[in-house]
C-alpha cells in the first residue's frame, strides 16, 4: 500500500535517521509476510520450532534470563509536570528521557532490519478503534503485532492521509537490565522503549498504548481504557449479561474470561469478549459500552490445564508463539501445571538439557500469544464496532483472608472505594518480590498514565455522567480455611458468583448487608451439584469486623500516598466504613 500519511512518512524517517537501520520493512499484515517473519526466525534461532503435527503453527521463543517480565522499576512516565505522574509512577522530565534515549537510539539498528508496524487497537471501522505505529527491530514484536493487533494495510486505510496516531519507538537494544527504559509521553501521545524484547515492554499495542497512553486520552476524551477482561453471560431464557472485570496478572483473570461453566445445561454460558484491556464509552442510552482493542490473547501459561482452562488449551493449540515455556525432545510445550507430568528428557526455558528439576523447567510468566478468534470461547459479538454493553464490574484480587467470595458495592461511589482499595498477593508477571501484598486500584497501578489520585476523581466523574451505570461488585476466589486449603473450588465454579450478580444487577438475588457491601444471603447462590460444606460456605461470606478495622487502618495509610489529589469522596467513604465497623460484631 502506498503511503500517503506525511506526518507518519515523516516520522519513520525520523526514526531512520536516528536508528541508521540496514534496510526498512513496512508490514503489510498478510500471512505470507508472517510466514517469512517466522522463516526468518526460525534461521536465526530466536524461534524453535514445535511438533508441527500435534501443535501446527506453534513455536517456542526463549528470551534472555534478564529479560522475562515487565519492569516497573525502569518503567516512566514522562508527563510535563511530575506531579501529573503522581506517586505510583516513575516519573523522568520529557526532555530528560529524550535526551538519554536518543543517545541509546542512535544507530542502535546498524547491522540490523527496521519493521515498520501499523496496528489498529479495536475493531476496524469501530468509531473507537485507534491507530499505533510502532517502530522495532525486532522481528518476534513484528510477529506478535500481527496476532496482538489488527496489524498491517488494515490500520494504515483506518488511519487515512490524515489521521492521527500513535508513535512508538522500540528497540531490543543490547539487553542491558541498567539500559532498558520504557517511556510514555501522555501529552505527547509517545512511546519509547528501549532494551527489552518481552512483551509487556515490547508489543507497544499492549500496556503502553492501550492502557497507560490510552489512559490518558481517555480522561481527556470522556471515556475509559481499563485492565480489565470482557465477558458474556446467557441465562437460562437467552439473555446476555455483560461483566467487565479487573484483577492483577496472573490471578485468574483469563480463566474467568474464558470459564466454562459447569451449568451450560441449565442454561449458564459464559462466552469471552476479552481477556485483559476493555475500552469503554458512555453510550446515547446512558450505559457504558465496551470493545476489546486488541486481537489476539498474551496469556499466562503456568497453572493452565484442562481442568483449570480447557479453552485456553484449545486456542494455544495451534498458531500460537510460546515464549519461556519448556519443550521436550518431540517438540511438545510443557509447564508447571500443564495435565500431563514432564517428559523425560526435557529441555528448560533458559535451553539447558535434561532439566535438572531444582529451578522451574517453565518460567513463572511464560507465556502463550496466539489469535482470540480461535479461542472456542469466544463470542459472536467480540467485534461488534459498538462494543457490548456493561451491567456489571467486577473487581478482584488474591487474598486469603478478609475478603469475601462477593460483595455488591452500595452505590457507584462506594464501588469506586471498593476498586481503588482492592489488594492482591503479587505474582511473577512483574519482576519484584512474589506473595507480597500490595494495593493495587482497580487492577490499574502499574498502567495508569496519570495520577492515580486523579484517576479515582475520574471514575467518580465517569459515575456522574452515566444515567444507567453498571452495577460494581468484588470478588475473591482465592479465601483459605484455617488450614491454608482454598475454600472455594473456584475455575468454572465461579460462574455461581456471576449468577448471583446477574441477578442483583436484575433486581432478583437477595442480599444481607455488611459494613462493607451486600453478600449473597444463605440461600441466595446457586449451589446445586456442589460438594460445598456448610462451614465453608458461612466462611466464605463472613465479613470480620475485627480484621477490618485493621484493614481500615491500612487503607488509610494507602490513601495517604495521594495526598491532596485523593477525592473527597473516597475519604468520606473509608469515614463511613469505620462508622459501620463500630457498630458491627
């Protein structure tokens, strides 16, 4: 396709000039064009091939040991003012980071290709949809663009002769850990990313634009860009209900979106919009309406199986790119959790064999890319140029204490409280400590592209503008007994909770209140066919007043990290939370 845009022509050679590749490839999109990116690959050794006859279009990349996970400490964002970037961001002066990166990029791509990315973040033609171009030398990105996006001719007639985009600048660089900076200019609608070839610092479509970029459009535009999963939910007589959710990395988020549920012969289907990024607009009938901006699913791999997402294991079974899993001899992906025990001999994710068995044979956030229209789960409507609509958000962490199975927020205020106090055990999907508890509002503290104090204002202000608003609700799979056992089964089971949600955003379920929300009354789930005790259940919706008035405590010291950006209203409700507990048992 001819190019006509002259700012983008511009910008690329910009980019040329700065990086002094060997030659420029501007990608076209098509499938013979990513049957050579993997050609190319496969002859440099950056992929490997697996058994084409059990897993046909599937291969292993295995990134550097230094280089296989996000890192939120070499993460910025380089706002104009620092306080624009608030405390939950690394914050550097754009100049400042412009000038240390332009040094790293300047002829970092001698000797090497220049990919030219055109990429669509929604559906095409969808009123919401948005042009990304990213830059890269990198022809692993390039490849996972065209499964993460709508990449190629299909974004450059989106973005027209004049239309507007967003520029990401990315190279793997030397893969020096003290060298990696991965940049985001929110006034600018910029992104540099330099030193990394893992895909949450990589795949510019993802974190970078579609939440901590989009973040920021989003609050000037009037509309949201959230880390949360899409999902439709039938009932019995064939009405659908859509719930939007958010929970950190690797918490179960992708198994919710695409659960299977074990009363699909009541009638309870559950079908996948997306897994991890919704963008969301207030529609003409006062709902918020969402579309999933991405194509394709970056999935946590560890843990998943055919017991705890059998569609996951369906779609990774063809045309996927592993990234860090291990392999045995006749080309088969294994890791920690996967049905089947390891094969002997096995070849780990850092290459060395037969596995030694003292470190995993799979990393912690190895991952799965592949197509989301190959996902059986996937739903009719997962492109509808529209969206779907929203009648419930659900937020989410992993906690083995304290929090309730489900909980309904009073109001949309208090649901802001609900989501800009969640807390999870942290996971390996970020490089960090693991099983440290952390707050982390509405799943969005490593995204957010602006203040986070600002963003709760904003959410509050979203609730304002809507006439018919989601009902907002919290959830927690992951509650222990006294022994440290999982009190609820949890994966497809689940759908029980969304039932019962269905029914409150209906005006059907019933519901006792607590100091800190509604929770399903005794008799208000749907248990039929469940080996669930008594006792667990009782366990499962009590709300501790004790434990939450130490909870109270440290939300007051995580509120306090907001200064005088945190709303209001937020303080008000943690006022009105401790007025209850007072009262409680």
């Amino acid at each position: 396709m001819k190019i006509t845009h002259a700012r983008l022509r511009q910008w690329v050679d910009e980019c040329a000039a700065l990086c002094q590749p060997d030659t420029i490839h501007w990608c076209d999109g098509s499938e013979q064009e990513y049957r050579w990116l993997v050609q190319e690959m496969l002859d440099s050794g950056a992929l490997v091939p697996l058994s084409q006859e059990i897993h046909p279009g599937c291969y292993l990349h295995r990134s550097h040991p230094n280089d296989v996970a996000r890192v939120e400490n070499r993460t910025f964002i380089c706002s104009r003012r620092e306080e624009d970037a608030g405390p939950t961001n690394n914050w550097m002066a754009p100049d400042e980071a412009k000038s240390l990166l332009t040094a790293l990029f300047s002829g970092c791509m001698q000797g090497r290709m220049m990919y030219v990315v055109p990429y669509l973040m929604g559906p095409a033609d969808s009123p919401f949809a948005r042009v990304g171009i990213e830059i890269t030398d990198s022809a692993y990105v390039a490849a996972s663009m065209r499964v993460m996006t709508r990449m190629g001719d299909i974004a450059l007639r989106q973005l027209g002769e004049a239309g507007s985009f967003v520029p990401g600048l990315h190279s793997v660089g030397e893969l020096d850990p003290e060298r990696r900076y991965i940049c985001h200019f929110p006034e600018e609608r910029l992104i540099w990313s330099y030193g990394s070839g893992y895909g949450g610092n990589a795949l510019l479509g993802k974190k970078t634009f579609a939440l901590r970029i989009a973040s920021a459009i989003a609050r000037d535009e009037g509309w949201m860009a959230e880390h949360m999963l899409i999902l439709e939910l039938s009932d019995p007589a064939g009405e659908k209900t859509y719930f939007a959710a958010a929970f950190p990395s690797a918490c179960g988020k992708t198994n919710l979106a695409m659960l299977v549920s074990p009363l699909e012969e009541q009638g309870y289907t559950v079908r996948t919009v997306g897994d991890d990024i919704a963008w969301m607009h207030i529609g003409d009938d006062g709902r918020l309406w969402a579309v999933n901006p991405e194509a394709g699913f970056f999935g946590v791999v560890p843990g998943t199986s055919r017991q705890t997402n059998p569609n996951a294991m369906a779609t990774m079974q063809a045309n996927t790119i592993f990234t860090n899993v291990a392999v045995s001899d006749d080309g088969i992906p294994w890791w920690e959790g996967k049905d089947e025990p390891p094969p002997t001999p096995l070849t780990d994710w850092k290459g060395r064999r037969p596995w030694s068995g003292e470190e995993p044979a799979a990393h912690p956030n190895s991952r799965f890319t592949a197509p989301a229209a190959q996902c059986p789960s996937i739903s009719s409507h997962w492109e509808d140029v529209q969206g779907v609509p929203i009648s419930g958000i659900i937020f989410g962490g992993r906690r083995a204490h304290v929090m309730p199975l489900v909980v309904e927020a009073f109001d949309w205020r208090h649901g802001v409280f609900l989501g800009a106090t969640m807390a999870s055990e942290t996971t390996a999907a970020a490089t960090g400590a693991s099983g440290v508890l952390r707050r982390d509002p509405m799943a969005m503290l490593p995204f957010c592209g602006y203040h986070m104090g600002d963003y709760f204002s904003y959410w509050l202000k979203m609730g304002k503008r809507l006439t018919n608003p989601p009902c907002l609700f919290h959830v927690n799979w992951f509650r222990k007994d006294e022994d440290g056992r999982y009190l609820w089964p949890g994966f497809g089971e689940n759908v029980r909770a969304l039932i019962w949600m269905r029914e409150r955003i209906a005006g059907r379920g019933q519901a006792t209140p607590t100091p800190i929300g509604l929770v399903p009354a005794p008799d208000a789930l749907l248990l039929e066919g469940l080996d669930l005790a008594p006792d667990a259940l009782r366990e499962l919706l009590t709300v501790d007043a004790a434990e939450w008035r130490t909870e109270a405590n440290d939300i007051e010291r995580h509120f306090a990290r907001f200064g005088d950006h945190l709303p209001q209203a937020l303080a008000d409700e943690l006022t009105s939370l401790r007025v209850r507990l007072a009262t409680a048992k």
